[in-house]
C-alpha cells in the first residue's frame, strides 16, 4: 500500500476519486432536491469521472512495471489501452445523458422549475472540476502519462458540462424550463467530444506513430550540439504510449577507431537520454561518412 502511496500519480487519482464521489452525491442530492434534470446528469456525469479514475489507477500500476521476459519494451503501452477503454466509457456515458434529455426536452410541459439550490450546485462543481483538471494536468505533464492526461480531460469536460447545467438552469428559474434538460443534451455532445479527442490520442501510441516535428527537431539539435563533426543521415521516431522510441543513423569520421566512436555514441545517448526523459530509448548505428 505504501508503495503505491508514493507514486506520484496514483496518489493524484485516489484524491481526484474522493473529491468526484463526493462531488458525486452532492450534486446528485442538490439536483434532487431542486428538480434539476440537468444537474442529475452532471452528478452522474462525476460519477463516471470516479470510474474512469479507477481505471487509470490500474493503467498507471501495470505500466510501471519493469520489462520482462514476455514484454521485453515494457508495459507503457497499457496506458494506451485503459485510455481507449476510457474513451469507449466516456462515449456511452454521453450518449445515455443526452438518450434521457431528449426524452425530458419531449416531455418539458410537465417538468418543474429547478431550485436554487441547483444553481449553487453548478457553481460549486464549476470551481472544484476546473481545479481538478488544472491538477491533473499538471502532475499528467509532468509523468509523460497518456491516461492521466485523458483523466484531466474528463474534468475539464465536467466543468464544462457544469458550467452548461448553471445556464440552463438559470434560464429555467426564468420559466424556460425546457433549458434544464436541453442541458443534458449539451453535457452529451461535450462528453462524446471528449472521448473521440482521447480515442485518437490514444491510438497514436498504439500505431507507431511519429512523434511531433518540434521534438524531433530539439533531438536532431541535441545530437548536433554533442560533435559538430557528425552527420545526421536518418532520424526516425515511433510513439510508444507515452514514449518515444529513436533510431538515428550517424556519420562520423572514417578514421576513428572503434573505440572513439563508441564514446561517441554512449555520450550522445546519455546526453539525449537524461535531457528528454520522454524517450525511452535512443538507438544510433553509425557508419563512416565516405559511404553512401
């Protein structure tokens, strides 16, 4: 227990698990109480945050196992998996938000109008989710993790949705009542949004995808900046989950020996290496600059 405790993520998504259940229940009572369908929908709408939370929670421990026999790269790509498995859960949470507001948008004549009760409701989640997503965001930059980076997102999305459920429900109290559960429709589209946006950057690391022109250009830059008397033949990149796999074919001077270049070449990687943590393995094969 201790172990997983001080892992940094982990510890991020077991405290984001606490504050969404209970987050949770608070909005679920308040929308209850104030005959608010849109704020229903927001409370299941954490709800499903403290679910896909778990689920990033098991991503981030099997990913940090070491290589093994069987998975000699290692397990990063499970982070990819858990956040495809997210977005999936992501979708169909939206998709049964919006199924129920458009029945209630149908039936609006018989609604009643939404507390106040509702609005301090949408106000409060508004303040906590937006701090959860900056939170998130942060320590997900900061580990390089796809699926924690797919948690912050589901915040940031429910902050959003609880800022659309605080308009319609202000309209309501108006006596627009039909903008409470055209509210849930909106938290649908914002929800499935959501999850097609950490679909696609999920599957980039599950298909050996290059990483963007302005890393590569800072690792082209680094590998320069170590000899200036090398060139860069070939410089490839493939995404691996969260990392980056490179493999560079480098020119150097024919007349070294073996040795030299190998300094070379171990100095390169160290250097490479230690300055872009997000690669998890630069692999150089060099050749004299005489052939073609």
């Amino acid at each position: 227990m201790q172990k997983l405790l001080n892992n940094e993520g982990i510890k991020v998504s077991l405290i984001t698990v606490l504050i969404n259940f209970l987050l949770f229940l608070f909005k679920l009572i308040m929308g209850l109480i104030a005959h608010s369908k849109a704020m229903v929908s927001d409370a299941i709408h954490s709800l499903s945050d403290v679910i896909s939370t778990f689920v990033v929670i098991i991503g981030l421990i099997f990913s940090a196992n070491a290589p093994d026999k069987e998975h000699p790269y290692g397990h990063e790509r499970i982070e990819s998996v858990i956040a495809i498995i997210l977005a999936f859960f992501l979708f169909l949470t939206g998709m049964g938000i919006g199924i129920l507001g458009i029945k209630d948008v149908l039936l609006s004549s018989s609604l009643k109008i939404p507390g106040t009760l509702a609005l301090v409701a949408a106000l409060v989640s508004i303040l906590v989710k937006e701090g959860m997503f900056q939170y998130t965001k942060r320590v997900a930059k900061k580990l390089a993790s796809v699926s924690m980076m797919a948690d912050a997102y589901h915040h940031r999305s429910d902050a959003l949705s609880s800022i659309g459920s605080f308009i319609g429900i202000f309209l309501s109290r108006l006596g627009l009542v039909v903008f409470d559960p055209l509210c849930s429709i909106i938290i649908c589209i914002l929800i499935v949004k959501s999850s097609i946006e950490i679909f696609i950057d999920a599957t980039k690391g599950m298909i050996d995808k290059s990483c963007d022109d302005k890393v590569k250009n800072q690792i082209i830059t680094m590998i320069m900046n170590t000899d200036n008397n090398l060139v860069i033949n070939d410089l490839k990149t493939r995404m691996f989950a969260s990392k980056i796999y490179v493999d560079a074919e480098l020119a150097l001077d024919g007349s070294l020996t073996l040795n030299e270049s190998n300094n070379i070449v171990n100095n390169i990687h160290d250097v490479v290496e230690k300055e872009l943590p997000i690669i998890k393995h630069l692999n150089i094969r060099t050749i004299p600059k005489s052939e073609k």
